[in-house]
C-alpha cells in the first residue's frame, strides 16, 4: 500500500474497530489511517480512490455499528491538526477530530456558555455536527457560524450555518464532503451559572440515558409525531436480549452491549424490534445508526 510511510498519520492493518466504537463491537479494518493534516487526507483520499479502496471517515464511532467481520477497506480517523482548538472574538474555533466533551469542559472553564446542553454527548465534534447532535430543546445547528468541509474534488470549503440543511439528527454535510472544523458561536457568562445548566443537562442525560454501558446512541430515528422509545416501550421490549444485546430498560431506543455482544446479535435485536412495532403500530421503525461492513439487513 502506498500510503505506508507517506503520511504523517500512522497506517495500520487489520485494526480492531471493537476499539474505536463506543458500542465496543466489530471486527477489523484492512486499513486505518489516521490523517494528521488536510495533506494526509488529500494524499490518502486520492491514493484510495487510484487503488479502488473503499474508505469512510470514522470519529469517536458513537453512532456506528461494525460487522464482526470488519470493514474490508479503510479507515480515516483525523489526527494531529484536527483536534486543536481556540476562541476567537467570541466564537470557538475547533477541529472536526476535538472531543466534543473536551470543547465543552474548556468552554466552561473559560466562562463561555452556549455549549452546556451537550454536556455528556460523545464522541467528536465532527460527529455531532454531522447528526446535528443535542439535548430535547438544543442542537449543534443553533450555535454553528460556519463549517468547513474537505473534498477531493473541491478541496477547502467554508459553509455558513444558515446554508447546511440541518434536520433531526441529521445535517446533510456527510454528503457535501468531510467535516474539518468549525466555528461555533459562544457568549460571556459567569462560570457559576454554566456549571448550574451543564449540571442540570447532565442529571437529564444520565436519568434518562444508558450512560454506564456500552451502547451507539439512539437506534432509531423517532417517527413523526411520536417516540421511537414510546413505541418500543408499549411493545414490552424493555430489557429484551439477543445474546449480549439488550434493548436498555432506562431507555428504549437505546440497544446496549452487556458484555461479549456481536454485532449479528445487534442486529436481530433491531430486525425483532421493527417486526413488533410494526405489527402492533404499522409504524415501520428507520434505524439511525450507522451500519460499517456487511450485514443481514437491518
């Protein structure tokens, strides 16, 4: 493979992707290649695309689940320059690989409010602008001044907040190239009163949340007018297993990994869920997650 020794980033083959997903499931990458520059994306991009690689960007892997046979092309996670960060004539200016847990502790240590209500959300800020992650009543979409994209066939470019076609759980930018950085809008405020409202969004999260163990987020996109949590729990599922995959008895529409789960058992876990809810409400459940590798359909 070309790209070993020609990127900053290190290459790495037959990566397990159980260690890159906060699912903790998923077998191997024939590639990871972590990107520690717009170069080394450039450059990987470009020698995957010449060898006919399959490639995807991966983050924190908070909203993925991998085959347990693995993903037979590449990984690109981001690296060095991607995870920096710094405020600038109040706005916060971040790399898309920051963890979004991080900007947000760094906010409220410098007394900058905006970002209290994704106190507890995982993974990085690229894949919380991607899924326009948030709390009932806050998104990512609120605070966004501009993101900027990579692409191979553009390069750099720079979207303003009002132009990205945000959405529940969902922004549209996956399709308009890679996330890179972005500038987020924050305001001066007391610390006291940020540590009150980061408290308060975090008490929320961990009540009504699996928090404790290992899980992808929410399963399903919640159908028009009513919950996908909602329509699970009437069905009786909460607490329901497949191997070590259960339906969480906090939250419905959260599947978590009690130990030792497959991805397969994840999936016959979602494909019986859809067939009850389907049966008992005729509303036909879309999985949210992201589904890496080669799967029974789901």
């Amino acid at each position: 493979m070309r790209l070993q020794g020609s990127l900053i980033g290190p290459v790495r083959r037959e990566e397990s992707l159980a260690r890159h997903t906060t699912f903790r499931i998923g077998g191997p990458a024939a590639l990871f290649v972590e990107c520690a520059s717009v170069a080394d994306l450039s450059r990987a991009i470009s020698v995957l695309q010449e060898e006919a690689v399959d490639w995807t960007i991966l983050g924190k892997g908070s909203n993925v689940l991998v085959s347990d046979a693995g993903y037979e092309g590449a990984i690109l996670t981001l690296g060095r320059d991607f995870k920096r960060h710094t405020v600038e004539n109040g706005h916060l200016r971040t790399g898309a690989g920051v963890l979004l847990a991080a900007v947000v502790q760094d906010a409220f240590k410098l007394g900058l409010s905006g970002l209290e209500f994704a106190v507890g959300i995982p993974g990085t800020v690229g894949g919380a602008l991607a899924m326009n992650a948030g709390s009932r009543d806050e998104w990512m979409s609120s605070i966004v001044e501009t993101v900027t994209l990579y692409s191979a066939a553009e390069g750099l470019v720079a979207v303003r907040g009002p132009e990205v076609a945000w959405g529940y759980r969902r922004s549209g930018l996956r399709d308009r190239g890679i996330i890179v950085e972005a500038v987020l809008r924050v305001s001066e405020s007391e610390v006291v009163d940020i540590r009150r409202s980061m408290e308060a969004s975090l008490r929320r999260r961990r009540r009504t949340q699996p928090l404790s163990v290992p899980n992808a987020g929410s399963i399903f996109v919640n159908p028009v007018g009513t919950s996908a949590g909602h329509l699970i729990e009437a069905a009786g599922l909460m607490g329901y297993r497949v191997g070590g995959a259960m339906v969480s008895d906090i939250h419905a529409n959260f599947i978590v990994n009690t130990g030792g789960a497959s991805a397969e058992d994840v999936v016959a876990l979602i494909l019986l869920v859809r067939q009850t809810v389907k049966e008992a409400n005729g509303i036909e459940l879309k999985p949210e997650i992201r589904f890496l590798g080669r799967f029974s359909e789901a």
